[in-house]
C-alpha cells in the first residue's frame, strides 16, 4: 500500500534509504540542509523536496530522520521548522539517527504531547548496506508502532527487531559499536603481526577465516587494510561519537567497557594522523604508524 512519507537527511544513508522508500512506491518527500542534494534526489527519484522539515512532514503518516547527531536531532524536529509543527496526531516519526538514549526519550515525550507516535531505530549496515537495501534496524517503541512501519522499513532492511521501550534500540546500536570496536582492533593486530612475521596476508586470512577467526571485518575489510586503503565504510569521527555514547551510557548503567575505552582512544590516535575521514579499519594504519617511527 503506498503512504505519504517524509524523509529528513540524506547523508550517504539517508539518500539510498529514501531513494528505495520511493521505488517501493510510497510518495516522498525529502528535505536535506544542503537545498541541492534534496534537488538532486527529486531529480533522481519519484518524489518532492521540500525547503524545511516541518514542509516536508506536512500530512505525512510516516516521517523518517538520518541526521548527525543528537543537536542535528533536536534541529530538525523542534520549532516552527521541525518536523514536528508539520505532523498530524495518528502519525509516526521514527528517527535512524545513532544518538543517545536519552535524546530519544525527551523526542518521544514531545511527540507524545501532539499524539505522535515515536520509535528509535538505528541502523547497521554502513552504505553499501543502505544501498543495497539491506540494513538491520535496532527499535525501541511500542509494539504496535513497529508493526505499522516494518513491512515499510522493509524497503530498505533485510531484518528489524523491536528491544524493547523507547530507547532500546540506540542502546541496542551501542552495543553493536562496543563489539565492532573490539573485532577491528583484532583484526589490526592479526594483519599487522602477521606483516612483521614475513607471511602473506592474503593467504593468512584465507586460511583463518574459514574458522573461528572468521568475521564480517575480515571478510569485507582485510584487502583494503592491506593495501592500506580506508575509503571504504563509516568514518573515525563518527565512530568516535558513537563510541562516546556508548561510553556515557556505561557511566551511567555501570558496565565496564575497557577495551571500548582503550580503541576509542586508538581511534583518537587516528584521527591526530589525519584519518578522521578514514574508515574503521583504519586501526591497523595507527599500528603501522607507531612502527614506523620506531
């Protein structure tokens, strides 16, 4: 069934995600800071740009948000511009944005007050898995909300799990970091130790990636970390915020997350070499680094 739908962000995953939204057959409507990638997609897809987010969202049932951060958030919703002064009580706002738990909480409650329902729900993926449609969605929200905007959501995922309350699925999405964090780190270490042990790295990785060792870093990052290449997925600095929530939540629950805190800190070392925009496999170019110098 086709709905009318907003889509506010389109970054390298809010464009695809919106663009298969439109080939799905739904009416969109998108709206991006920058006025001429809105004007690009409307040129590329069937669907309407529009000059703020409270224009695009006007009688929407579905509004969708990919921004920054939780300030991008917060921008984009609030206000006599915010999606939120477009919306009709009935309607869904569901935000793909990786924020803070808390952010979502204080969004859901607005929403509530004008009878919007609200599910967070970020995504894994990366934009490869945003262009081709098949992106995991982590939500937090009510039953009945996830219901209504799975076989849509479908559009653009191969697999979507309600966790729980509101909130649930940014923490759900920390937790996704934290294990991220840890494998990258791992597999530096391996490709840079078997570097300094004189072996081929293509033929390590496809012995060890047959067992145990094996992983998605591995499969899909191993070629391009050894060519020492790091154009290829989500970038340090965002990596880094997402981190930094993760880390704030775990003040706050009082889980121990050292070795998060310790490639957070790796990262850092990146990003002082430059690679803020390097992806994160890029670990392995601090290691490489470090020997360098010695």
């Amino acid at each position: 069934m086709s709905m009318k739908l907003a889509f506010i962000g389109l970054g390298v995953m809010g464009y695809p995600m919106a663009g298969h939204l439109s080939n799905a057959g739904h009416q969109v409507c998108v709206y991006n800071r920058t006025t001429a990638k809105a004007q690009d997609w409307a040129k590329q897809y069937a669907g309407e740009h529009a000059t703020t987010p409270a224009l695009a969202a006007k009688d929407a049932d579905i509004v969708f948000l990919c921004v920054g951060n939780d300030d991008d958030l917060r921008s984009v919703v609030y206000g006599e511009s915010g999606v939120l002064a477009g919306m009709n009580a009935g309607t869904i706002l569901v935000d793909h944005t990786t924020t803070s738990a808390k952010v979502a909480i204080e969004i859901a409650n607005k929403a509530a007050e004008q009878g919007v329902a609200f599910l967070d729900a970020p995504v894994s993926g990366g934009q490869a898995g945003a262009e081709n449609g098949v992106l995991t969605v982590m939500v937090g929200g009510e039953q009945a909300t996830f219901e209504r905007i799975q076989p849509v959501m479908s559009a653009y995922s191969r697999f979507s799990q309600l966790l729980g309350k509101v909130g649930s699925g940014q923490t759900c999405k920390m937790v996704n970091q934290i294990c991220i964090a840890g494998v990258v780190q791992g597999l530096a270490e391996g490709l840079h130790f078997a570097k300094q042990a004189g072996l081929d790295g293509e033929k390590v990785i496809e012995t060890i990636s047959k067992g145990a060792a094996g992983s998605w870093q591995m499969e899909n990052r191993y070629k391009t970390m050894l060519a020492g290449e790091y154009e290829f997925g989500f970038a340090v600095d965002w990596m880094r915020k997402d981190l930094g929530i993760a880390l704030d939540e775990a003040r706050n629950n009082g889980a121990s997350l050292p070795l998060t805190a310790m490639v957070d800190q790796y990262y850092a070392d990146v990003q002082a070499l430059g690679g803020g925009r390097f992806d994160t496999s890029s670990l392995l170019a601090r290691l490489d680094a470090i020997h360098d110098k010695k």
